[in-house]
C-alpha cells in the first residue's frame, strides 16, 4: 500500500555539496567564501556532508555519534549559513555506526550485559536454524540464502569479536572492517605468566616480529618459550581494536528511538532535507537479499518519515539501482523525492555523442512521472554506471535509458581520461558489476572547459534541485596522488581534493568559475524556474529547453556538436538576460 505524499516541498535553488573542510581548514573557511560578492543569491542550500559529526572512518560514513566535530564546525557557522539564507541538508546514516560509538564501545566493554546488547546484529543469532557452523565458529547460510544475498565486499560480512569473557562473537558489517592488533609490553607480558625481565622481553620481541609480517595470529612463534603461547595469544587478543561500521539492528526498538533522538539534534541544527544513507541495507531476513528487502524496507522507510514530519524534515532515500529495475519510481510513488543518479552518465552520453534524445526521454519521464529529484554532475562518491542499465523484473526484459555498448563506452571513456573503478561483489567474491567510476566530472569530460560550462547549463535546466559538488565548480582535476595514498577506498579520494583559501581565491578568477556562477544564480534567482519546463523539437545534435512561470521565461538553447548554448531569461518579453557561450 502506498502511503501519502510529504506535504512539504523542496527548495528549488541550488545546493552547494562540500565536506566543512573542502574549502581551507574548517567550515568557517567555507563560509567565507560564500558571504564573498561573486557568491550572492548563488547558493540556496548546502549539503553539509557528515564529517561534519564525530566520526572516523569513510569520511564521514562511519558515524560516533551526531555532536558537533568541533575540530571542523561550530554553531557559529551553521548560525552565518543561515544568516546567508541557506537551509542545510544532512545525512542520516540508517544502516550502521562506528565500532567506535558509545554504544557498540559499551558491548565492547560488558558484552552480555551491555544494555545495547540488540542494538546491533549478532550474526549467529541472526542466522540460526537457516545455516552450518563452520569451524571457525560462524554461522555460513545455507546455499540458497547465499546465492541471494547482496554484499559490498568479498566475504561474509562478519567482524569477530571478543568479549570480555573471552568468548568469540561475530557482528554483520555490510561496509569497511579492520581488527588491529598492538604491540605488547613486558609489563602486560609478567601479568600473565611468571617470567623474568629476559624471557618477557623476549616474547614482546617475538610479537613484535610478528605484527610485522600481518600473518595470522595462529602463526604466533615464541620460539622456546611456546608454552606460553595460550596465554600471550589471549593477551593480544585481549588488546586488540577494531575500525568498522557496524550494522544496526533495527528489530530493536532502542534502535529506533536512536533515530528520533537524532533527528531532532539534526533539526536544532538547522537541518531541513535529510538523505538517508545506506536505508537499503538496513531491513534484514533470512533467505532474502538484505538489501532493499520488500515490504519490509517500505515499512522502515514510513516509519523514518512519520518520525521526520514530526521534526519538520523532509527525507530522501538513496537509491542506487538499474533503470530497468524500476525501483526510483518506487520510492518516488510513496511520496520520497529521489537522487538523480541518471543524469551525470546521460549528459557524457550527450556530450561525447552529440545526440540529446537520450537525456530528453529522461527528461520527459521525470515530467510526466513528477518525479522530485536531485540531480548533480558530481559528488562526494562516484559517477554511476550501473544506474543506467535495463533488468529483467517478474520475467520482463525492461530496457534501460542507455544500452549496453554506449554505457561501456561512457565508462571507457573516463576511465581513459585516468578514472577509477568501483565494482560489485558476489558472495563467492566474484565480481559482477561495475558500481561507479570515480573521476572529477571535468576529467571526466577529458577536461574540456566548454563540455563542463555546457553541462553545467544544461544541469541547471533540468527539472529537480541542482546540487554542485564543489570541486566541479572550480573545475578540478582528478587527484591521482591522493587515490593511491588512499588505501582500499583511494578510488574516492580523486575526487575529494581539499581547495586551499588561496586557491578558491584564484579559482575566481577562472572565467569557468566565474560563468557557472552567472548560470547557477540565474537558476536560483529566477521565478522562472519555479513555473513550468517545456522540451521544444530540434535536430538531435541541439537542446532546446524552457521554463515558464508568469511573465517571465527562462530558455537554454545547446548545440551539442560545438559545446555550445546561449541562455535568456525573458520579462515580459523583453530579455533581461543573455548569457551565450559560443
């Protein structure tokens, strides 16, 4: 059953997207920026990504708790934000939290007695009676559940732990996990076993040696002193730590009183639009995918939004899936706007092709559907691949808004111009998918100035809220360095380069900087843009596009083949402004 449409509306400005340190050190750095003149009226929203909170790991995913990070933000700023008559958009990240958390330091600290004992997910709990215990003291499901089960990363997604009785437990962690162990000292060494200062040293030296090579702890060689292995291997044990996110039980009633409490803190903060990160993982069962499980996902997703009326927010879920699959328009029918994840792939497409019927069908569709998006070029994580596909659903071959062979070609494209790939997982660790491409969008578009002020023009005409991931604004280039200092996650890093106050002041200077900001305030001021858009007839290579509202008309005229537009907007019928980049 579907349920009622949000009452409330979206602004229909243009959001800023930026880490609080993107721009200098510290969000006040951003804030400067933005009470500059070349800012005015350019920005209505700013979607403040979760660094913003205390946290450790993903920048920013892996959630302690949603106090302020005082090292980045200060109520100060959030106060001068809205003095700049700018609403905030933050995350609320439903699946999981740090290992880090209060609560999951708590079930660290008193295991069985931890009062948040149910407030994440024992897996072997979880999975009794539907799988084997394997030697190592897991549950593995059972091969049909296996085969339909969704994961991020090779493997179970299991982190073991010890708790304070010495037994071994293990909690589903769908994302990142990391058990580290410490060196050792002579003093923790005579705690547990009666031994000289030679023999301890000894054996801290043996550890050492150990760590060194990251083998398995059953690889621990104390040499002549092996009898004592038991004891010593408890001990690191006993000291090790974790880095994780850990995934929420949200059959626990704690869990759920966890998000109103939260919610309400988001609002006091000034928050107005909440994406919900990761949701489709969060409603789990046996046998089923666990990931966007159905009905249960809709019965979480109404209960998230019932709690944010109640808090006056507006909430959005993220959903990354085929076209063909259908599963945006789902979510959009119970009354959720929706990320546009469709429109970075289909500008490439139109850009590389010079061919606009793609992007037009997918323009008409979100108009005939009123379908309210939020689109952007780029962002904080990739650009998607995947989204663009057909699926087969109930039997039915449903096509996607690209084929096959020119979303290849989209991804070939930038991956030569030096883009990093993301890729999806089996349960036998096989891979299955292209995820997304991770690159600037103007790398992506082989750093062409005139391909990014045209798609920026063109995302500016789109239905839907604009949001401008800050890098692509000042036109940056993909950050190879910090992509292969990055570790595992380094794919993302080439699109998360920090911009120094210097750089933002010279940025500014750019003419591409300068005319995306003439197109983005045209778009936020504009009455134009709150009336209604008209898709007029041209030749394939061309975009003609409209907005009407009163007395006052907006229009973009591209022509695909040469980069190229003129933008108008219209007062009774006379031009206000013109804006042609030829």
């Amino acid at each position: 059953m579907q349920s009622d449409p949000m009452p409330q509306t979206l602004s229909n400005g243009v959001m800023f997207n930026a880490y609080p340190d993107s721009i200098g050190e510290r969000l006040a750095d951003a804030v400067t920026m933005l009470q500059q003149p070349e800012f005015e009226n350019v920005f209505a929203l700013f979607y403040l990504l979760p660094t913003c909170f205390n946290s450790d790991l993903d920048r920013g995913f892996s959630i302690i708790d949603y106090d302020l990070n005082a090292e980045l933000v200060s109520a100060e700023d959030l106060a001068a934000l809205q003095q700049l008559h700018i609403q905030f958009k933050f995350d609320l990240v439903l699946n999981h939290l740090s290992v880090n958390s209060p609560q999951f330091k708590d079930l660290l600290d008193k295991g069985d007695q931890s009062s948040y004992r149910d407030f994440f997910i024992d897996w072997n709990e979880f999975w009794r009676d539907h799988g084997e215990l394997d030697p190592k003291g897991y549950i593995v499901p059972n091969q049909a559940a296996l085969e339909r089960l969704f994961m991020r990363k090779p493997g179970l997604p299991i982190l073991k732990l010890r708790f304070p009785d010495g037994s071994e437990r293990f909690y589903w962690n769908t994302f990142y996990q990391e058990l580290r162990y410490q060196p050792i000292s002579v003093d923790d060494v005579q705690s547990i076993a009666p031994l000289d200062s030679d023999k301890a040293e000894r054996v801290v030296e043996c550890v050492r040696q150990w760590l060194e090579t990251k083998a398995p702890l059953s690889e621990l060689d104390l040499g002549a002193l092996s009898e004592h292995t038991q004891a010593v291997t408890a001990l690191i044990e006993r000291k090790r730590t974790y880095l994780g996110q850990m995934d929420l039980n949200a059959r626990s009633e704690q869990v759920w009183a966890f998000y109103d409490d939260t919610l309400g803190k988001l609002r006091s903060y000034g928050a107005r639009i909440i994406r919900l990160d990761a949701f489709a993982y969060l409603h789990k069962e046996p046998g089923e995918p666990n990931f966007f499980n159905q009905p249960g996902t809709w019965d979480y997703l109404e209960r998230v939004k019932q709690m944010a009326k109640r808090h006056d927010l507006i909430v959005f879920p993220e959903v990354h899936s085929e076209y063909g699959g259908g599963l945006h328009e789902q979510v959009a029918d119970r009354g959720f706007p929706i990320y546009d994840f469709f429109f970075p792939g289909l500008v490439i497409d139109a850009l590389e092709r010079a061919t606009s019927q793609p992007l037009l069908a997918w323009i008409a569709q979100i108009l005939a559907k009123k379908l309210n998006t939020i689109n952007m070029l780029g962002c904080h994580d990739g650009i998607p691949v995947l989204d663009l596909r057909g699926k087969t659903v109930d039997g039915q071959w449903r096509a996607g808004l690209l084929d096959d062979a020119d979303i290849e070609a989209v991804m070939e494209r930038i991956i030569a111009r030096g883009g990093r790939v993301k890729n999806l997982y089996g349960a036998d660790g096989r891979k299955i998918a292209y995820y997304q491409v991770n690159a600037t969008f103007f790398s992506a578009l082989g750093e062409s100035e005139r391909k990014l002020l045209l798609a920026r023009a063109i995302q500016m005409f789109m239905p839907g809220i604009p949001q401008v991931w800050y890098l692509d604004l000042f036109a940056g280039t993909n950050d190879y360095v910090a992509a292969d200092a990055g570790g595992s996650a380094g794919h993302k890093e080439i699109n998360r380069t920090n911009l120094s106050c210097a750089e933002v002041e010279s940025g500014l200077q750019r003419p591409i900087v300068r005319q995306q900001l003439k197109i983005m305030r045209l778009r936020n001021t504009s009455a134009a843009f709150r009336g209604t858009l008209t898709i007029h007839p041209t030749p394939d290579h061309e975009l003609h596009l409209s907005w009407h509202n009163g007395d006052t008309t907006a229009t973009l005229l591209a022509d695909l083949r040469k980069h190229s537009c003129v933008i108008e907007e219209w007062h009774q019928d006379q031009v206000r402004q013109r804006l042609e980049f030829v």
